[in-house]
C-alpha cells in the first residue's frame, strides 16, 4: 500500500469507525451495548457465520476491530490469548475503551493487513469481516493470512460481492443516472462504496484468492445495504435514496436471492 492509497483509506476510517454511527447513547457504555445490540438486529448473519463460541480456547486475530462489538463476542469465550488490528488509532481507542467498561481483555494494535507483523503459523484462528476488499492488495493480505495462521488454523472472512443489489443501486445512480451507462461495476464500488478503492469480488475471483488454502468454502449473503435497512447510504443522501426506501421490493430481491447468488456479503471460511 503507498503512502497515497494509505491515506485515503486510513482517513475515511479514522473519521469513523464502522459501526460507530449504531452507537446511540448519554454514556459510553450505553453506546456500546446500543451499538451491539443494532448490529446483530440489522445483521443477524454475522453470528451465524462468526460462531463465535468457536473461538474458545484458541489464539485468534481479528483483522479490522472496527468499533469492537465482533472483538468483544470474541473475548467473551475466553480464547487462549485475543489479538485485534486495526489501520486506524481511532478504532484502536474506541475498542480499548470497551474493552476497559465491559472489563475484556485483548492486545489491541494499529497494523497493516497486507505486512503483518507477527511471525509465520501463531495464530489458531483469524476472524476478518468487511475489511480486506480496502486493501489495494486484497490478494496480498490474503496471503499474509495464511502465513500466520497455523496448520490446522482457520479464518472466517468477507468480503464484497461484485454482483449485488447494492452495487446496481450505486450504478443506477452514478452510471446511468449520469449519463455514463458504460462505468463498469469495479469504478463503482472503487468511488462510491465507503473508502476510495473498495473492491468487488465475484465468488471465482475469491476462490483465486484463497486458493493456497486446503478447505475453502464460499457462499453469498444479502446484506442491509442490499435491501436499504437501517442507517444503509447515508453518504448517498437525497430524494433517490427517500424514493428508494419507500419504493424498494425487498421480498421480490430476497425470492430472487434464494435462486440466484446475489449479495454484497461473499462468506468465506478457510482451513491452512
């Protein structure tokens, strides 16, 4: 990662740490049980794939603590030692904090996913959610994953799906509606889907990702910005994104999805 794309991307998330608009609250401990508490509403699937009691006993690494709801569910199966990264110092804070009010214990860090800074085969297990596709080197911050996982050792990981809901809803607006039909899905996400440089992947292009991996297994998952729930495109405001929401056939887009692999979520679990 360069100093420029560095930048980009570590100023859009040290400008808020994902999740951190959930946190509704007069204290902070308020903010962090208000925030847990909407992110497993509006993202149920994320416990489902997560399964967290999984974690017990292990030395796990999670990549992008974000706000620190996943790294707490972590913590509370007592693994055998906890670790959590992440690009920013802003999320670094926000997660030591709850940690410290909710009296969780880990080693929090600002590191890069694409170097990480831990030696070949420690960790039994890494956890990643919706980190990795901001790395310009997507495919290099898989490969650090396998290097420091164990032999036996397992992650769970997503990434963004190319062929979403979501990404034809940003197309829509910024292809069509601006009379450029011919932008491709890869300019969309990288300019308008949260940090500059955000990839898409589609499932072949993930298994490429993984393929130095023993066990792979790949599926899809609708997310909340596929069906416009919760605080989903705040940074699109206005009267599309109003008309969008009152009009939006969320039953029709989840009958299409259980025929069709479509979803911005591309879930991915891993064996070394």
């Amino acid at each position: 990662m360069n100093n420029l794309e560095f930048n980009k991307v570590h100023d859009f998330w040290n400008s808020e740490s994902c999740g951190e608009r959930y946190a509704i609250g007069d204290s902070s401990i308020e903010k962090f049980l208000n925030e847990e508490k909407n992110r497993y509403k509006l993202e149920p699937y994320i416990k489902k794939f997560a399964n967290f009691n999984e974690y017990k006993n292990k030395d796990v690494l999670e990549i992008g603590v974000g706000f620190g709801c996943d790294h707490s569910q972590i913590a509370r199966q007592k693994p055998n030692s906890l670790t959590g990264i992440d690009l920013t110092q802003r999320a670094i804070d926000n997660t030591n904090l709850r940690f410290k009010i909710l009296k969780l214990n880990s080693t929090l860090k600002i590191d890069n996913a694409e170097n990480l800074s831990f030696e070949d085969n420690t960790f039994d297990a890494i956890y990643s959610w919706g980190v990795l596709h901001h790395s310009p080197d997507t495919k290099k911050c898989f490969n650090e994953l396998h290097r420091v996982l164990k032999p036996g050792g397992f992650g769970k990981v997503m990434i963004y799906h190319k062929h979403s809901p979501a990404g034809w809803m940003l197309w829509i607006k910024y292809g069509l509606f601006k009379f450029k039909p011919f932008r491709s899905l890869e300019n969309i996400y990288n300019n308008y889907l949260e940090s500059p440089g955000t990839k898409a992947f589609t499932i072949e292009e993930a298994k490429e990702l993984v393929k130095q991996f023993v066990n792979v297994e790949i599926s899809v998952q609708l997310s909340h910005g596929d069906l416009l729930e919760g605080n989903v495109g705040a940074r699109h405001k206005g009267w599309m994104l109003t008309f969008a929401k009152c009009m939006y056939p969320k039953l029709l887009i989840k009958l299409i999805a259980k025929f069709f692999p479509i979803g911005l979520f591309l879930l991915i679990k891993v064996e070394k």
